[in-house]
C-alpha cells in the first residue's frame, strides 16, 4: 500500500427534499451567489425556481449564469469567468450534473487567477484557491459533487482535459434522489457506467497489499450492478434511486482510491470519443472498458480473475485463469448491454474510420503514456480502439 | 434510506514515517501543543521522542501531560483540562490508541467549557467548540482518530459513557501501519473485534434500502476476517497491518454508517463489563456481540441469513434460515476464538455473579433501552449477559 493523505471535506446533505437547503447553506460562504445551471429539465421541473426561493429566504443576492451543457467547454468557462468577476460574486452554487460542476469548478479557480484558466488544464499553472463551490447534484454519474477534479474540453482541437487539485472540492452538495425520478433510462445508464467506471479506474492497480479497498471497490461495483436495474424499471424506487446516488458519490470522492496507483487510461480513451462525436461520457465507457480490460488484463491475470470471481461471482475455473477471466468481461458487457448501452462502436452509430487520429491524440503524438496498470502508447491505443470496434 | 448529513473533516496522513509529519500539522492549529500519551510502549520504543523532535523542528511549544490509560478516566480529564487552560495551549496532539485520544477529545471540549465536563456526558450540555486536536495511531481499534465521539469512564460509580458531537472530530490523524508492528498479538484481536463491532453497530439496522452502506460493511467486515490472522501471524507484516489500520479507520468515521439508524446495544452492554472487570473493550466484544445477535436475530432473520452468506460464505440453506443464521454467529465466534478471543465470560475469567447489577445499571433502572435494531430492557440485556455466561 502506498502512503496516501485523505481529506474529503465536502459536506453532503442527502435525502428528500435537501435542495430546499440550498439557500441555509450557501450563506455560509457569502451574499452573492452565482446560479450556474444547463436550463430545459431543471426549469420545467421547477427547480430552479424552488433553489432560487431558498437561496432568496436566506437572504442571498443571486447571478444567474445558465447554458451548461455535456462535455463543458472552455468558451463557456471563459464567460463565467468574467461574469463572475464583473459581478463580484463570493461563491458559486451548480445545480445539475457533472458538466455544470465541472463548468462552475473552473469558474471557480478561474475567477482568483490571474492568467488564462485553461493553464491549470494545460498543467501550465496549479490552482492556489477557489471561489466556494455549492452543488445541487441532479444526475449521479460523474461524482463531481464531491472530487478534487474537473473535465472541460477546450474547442480550439477539441482537448477534453481533466485537471485535480484539492481546491476543487465543493464546499457542500445537496444529494435529493428524488430529483432523479425523471432521469431517462439511458441517461440513468450512463450514469451507472461513469460512476464504475470510476470504482474500476481505481481498482485496476499493479499495488500490492490494497486488499481493503480491493474490498471495498467491489462491494460498491455489486451494489450498483444490483441498483441499475431496478432504477431503470422502477424510475420512481426510492430505495434503488438513493443507493445509486450515494454509489456515484463515493464512487469518486477518492475513499476507494487510497494508498494505490489509480489508472485512467479508459477515461483519456475515451474522452477522444465523446470529444469528437459528443457521445455521453459513461456509454463510451461501456465501450472503452471492456476493450480497455481485454487488452491489459495479461499484465496481472490474478486482479482479473479477482475482479470476474468477487464482482460478477464467476464460478472459478481454477486451471483455466483467462476463460474465468474473458467470462468476467463478458458479464460486464452483458450488463451494460442490458441497461441499454453500447458496448462496440458500432452499437453507437460511430464510424471506425479515425481510430488512429483518436489514438494519435490521446497520446499527444506518441508522447505521452495513458494509464499506469499497463502504461499504452499510440499503438496500444490504437489496438484498444480496433477492439472497440469489434476488430480483433 | 433515511436522510443524512455526512462531513469528515479529518485530514488522514496514512503511511511510512508519517509521524514525522507532527510537527508540520500540528504547526497549523497553534504554537503551543499538549502532548497526551500512555507512557511505557510510546516512551520506550523511541516514538514519543520523535514526535517531539518533529514538534520542536516546527517551533512549537510542548506541556507534555502523560498518563493516559485504557477506558480512561474522568479525573484523568479534569487534571488535563486544568493544565491545559494553566499553560494556555492551542492545540492537543494524542499519541496512542484509543483512550489517548478519548481523552484528549474531552480535555478539548472542557478547556472552552466553564462547567463541569462530565455534563457532556451526562447530556446536561453539547459542546459548541473544541481545542484542536491532533492524533498519532499506535493501535487501530477504537476508530476515535476520525470518530465524532469519545468514551470517559466516571470512577464515581464506574459509569462509562459516550459522547458524540461533530466538534470532537480531530483536524489531522497520522497513522503509520509500522507503528503497530510491536503489538502483541491479544491488543492486535482486541482491536480487530473492536474495528468489527463498529461495523456490525452500523451493519445491524432495521432500515430498508440500505443495500450499497450494506455491500460496504460486508466488504470491510471479510476483508478485516482476511487480514487479523496474516497480522496476527506476521506482525511485521506491513500489507496487513495497513489495511487494518486503515479498516480501523473506515469503521468509524461515519461513511459505513450514513442513511441508517445504528444499534450500539452490544457497545453499552459491554461498557458494563470493562468498567466493572476492566477487560480489554475488544476482548468485551467479542463475548457480547454472538450473545446479542442470538437475541435479536428473530427480529429480522433476511438480514441475519445476509449476513451469514455475505460476511462468512455460509452455504445458504434456503428452507431453513435459522439454521444458515446460527451457522453465520458460530463463523464469527470461531474466527474470534482463533484470534485469541474470549467468547464466554468464563473465557475472559469473569464470574456470572454481577449481571443482574449490570443488566440493572445499562438499562438506568429499566428507564432507559439499548439499541435501536431491538430495542433493550433490563430483562433483555439481563438475558444477553446469560447468554455471555453460557446459560440458555
């Protein structure tokens, strides 16, 4: 186990009705608040207009800044920025899911900065502060709600970047299930896969001696196997709706991380795909993983045959590692495919005709590695994206 | 799921050598800091002049105030809040286990505090602030280096009794696997009951739609039944005595808890044993908790078979859940038994002549219930020390 440091100091509010918080808890960082949301759902519904009257009661002066959208991009950021400074606002309260977060985290450590805000995503410059941050969470999936990072992609090159720093955790988030009663099955799905996506980023490690967290991992990677269904049947089932929410929470908020080297080439994979075809984040998980899992897994087949055994309870074929193991990844395309997702290219209407300029990228031309389970360079890349696309 | 607020703010600084680090956090919250340890082990192995040369090399001022001891005691915390307000210090660090920190905790809340401290305790009074607190592990067990609570014994009438309140959270906690390379092998089980028994408190709720908190504490509840024996085994082993230090952790800072009413019967029904007999709080638990699931499984049998399947791997017998119930709090005696625990109070050395006092002094004269699973009175806990005795 390595030596790691743990402090998750996001303060989660979670059950019914918690969004009606919103206004108690953003005045204890400031008056002025930005509202930053994607609009369609979360006004229809009327939640807007319920977080507005709490954050009103509490007193609290409000900047709306609406037009998040999926795989948030950097021009957006830029004028949050400037409105934010212009409107001397003290913190910044996101309602929605991981893209609005991720869209006010950059506002947030871009506001104090005196440079351009894409350096931090450039690894040009490290943020030393942040705006404070709220959240009211309205799609579990990216765990944005309560982790150190955020994703934006930067139009110039379409460059979807992650950037980490403690700075970016949320001061608090408000988590109300409820508020994904009306979440559409494929939506709720690629929830499901962003969030074990997330829980398998960090389970897939060459450390040694992680046994509680291997524990862990998988225990949360069961119980979310057990939930998506019934959310997706029963879109209304408090009970699987909340478990699911929780899921994607500690899914990311890094208690499942600790003490290992985490992985993430599947993440860098696959934002070359939702960056060029604007295909949600966790269905081109569901594709990426198990292509990723496919061609890695010969560097520790004894992690596979774990993850097979503990997590899809694969009856073990002790004289026969890979089929026990190629029956683990079957599952977990099984269960994706069950769900509703894509598990190759082709599932999701995308053409395999630029695999090597998405491998090209994601490596920077060669130059850089993805992953530490098994670092890939283009050409290994390039092989995860063939078997993405069914290509042996 | 019930509604919840999670925040744990303590900073966890988990590894090699993280002692060391003392004085570069300790140096945050003050200049001058209250050193509270035991004695003996801290003093002879070298420790406490580490983190004294560590606290000295960040310029700190240290009033040292030894004496710490197992289920500690209240004049023990008065005569450290009247040092600690004499010599003005800004922050506690506790080096040692458990009743270090505990007491540190309740020195913390008395200094700001102008009644009598036991008030807290004796739910006269919530503390509204605390010194800050700081802690080096030298025993996993207790949990209290990230718990919102902490456990004094009152010598007048040997009442032992908790408190929780979220000032109590210490601000940094160092904990270094190696410095648990020395702990005999008894103190290493009695911690891993204690460690089990924080879990199974949590585990053992009557709340539905628990299903990802229940997947967790089963994971962490195998993967500590994995370790204690490699631990116990090979003590320098580093890969197991890191993942119990840190499931020693987990345990208790609340993520294994959220969502859910908790039990805590079998903690105060064994507060009653090590208060009287001062047997090790772990060695305590290990004889009440079989006892008290034997009382209580009719109340909810599917959870028992769950766990019976899910903890210890028992075969399901699905026309005969008793028989899969009993078979589980047999696994858990047996694995407590191997580890060198007492499971009956004639294992531990403790005559059956008390318990009708005990049963009578846990339940406050029968005005006051145990637990929350099953709620407890005086006949009940009375019949739970029987079956502690042996006697049906």
């Amino acid at each position: 186990m390595l030596n790691f440091t743990f402090s998750n100091t996001t303060k989660i509010v979670f059950g019914r009705g918690v969004e009606e918080q919103a206004g108690k808890e953003a005045a204890k960082w400031g008056k002025k608040v930005m509202l930053h949301y994607g609009g369609g759902h979360i006004v229809r519904s009327g939640l807007k207009d319920r977080v507005v009257k709490s954050l009103q009661e509490a007193g609290l002066e409000i900047v709306e800044f609406g037009g998040a959208q999926p795989n948030p991009r950097l021009s957006l950021v830029r004028e949050g920025i400037e409105l934010a400074r212009r409107e001397k606002v003290d913190l910044i309260l996101a309602v929605g899911g991981g893209s609005a977060i991720d869209s006010a985290k950059a506002i947030g450590i871009g506001v104090p900065y005196d440079g351009d805000v894409w350096d931090f995503f450039a690894g040009k410059a490290d943020a030393k502060e942040s705006l404070p941050l709220g959240v009211v969470l309205t799609i579990p999936a990216a765990g944005s709600e309560a982790s150190n990072s955020a994703v934006v992609t930067n139009e110039d090159g379409w460059l979807k970047v992650g950037y980490g720093s403690l700075v970016l955790r949320p001061k608090f988030a408000l988590l109300n299930p409820e508020l994904t009663f009306s979440l559409p099955a494929y939506q709720t799905a690629c929830g499901v896969a962003d969030m074990m996506a997330h829980i398998m980023e960090r389970y897939f490690t060459r450390e040694k001696d992680v046994g509680f967290g291997d524990h862990l991992c998988e225990a949360a990677l069961r119980s979310i196997i057990q939930e998506a269904p019934v959310a997706i049947a029963e879109p209304e089932n408090y009970g699987a709706r909340a478990n699911i929410m929780w899921a994607s929470t500690v899914a990311h908020n890094d208690i499942l991380g600790v003490g290992r080297s985490e992985d993430w080439a599947s993440h860098n994979i696959e934002h070359e795909l939702s960056a060029i075809y604007d295909i949600a984040h966790g269905a081109g998980l569901a594709i990426v993983f198990p292509a990723w899992m496919k061609y890695v897994y010969k560097q520790d087949p004894d992690r596979f045959v774990q993850f097979a055994v503990r997590v899809f309870g694969v009856e073990q074929d002790f004289h026969n590692p890979e089929r026990t193991i190629l029956e683990g990844i079957r599952r977990l395309e099984d269960f994706f495919r069950r769900i509703g997702l894509p598990v190759t290219l082709a599932d999701a209407g995308i053409p395999a005709d630029r695999l090597e300029e998405m491998a090209k990228k994601a490596t920077a031309g060669d130059t850089r590695k993805l992953g530490s389970f098994m670092p890939l360079g283009q050409e290994d890349v390039l092989a995860i994206y063939k078997l993405c696309a069914g290509q042996a």
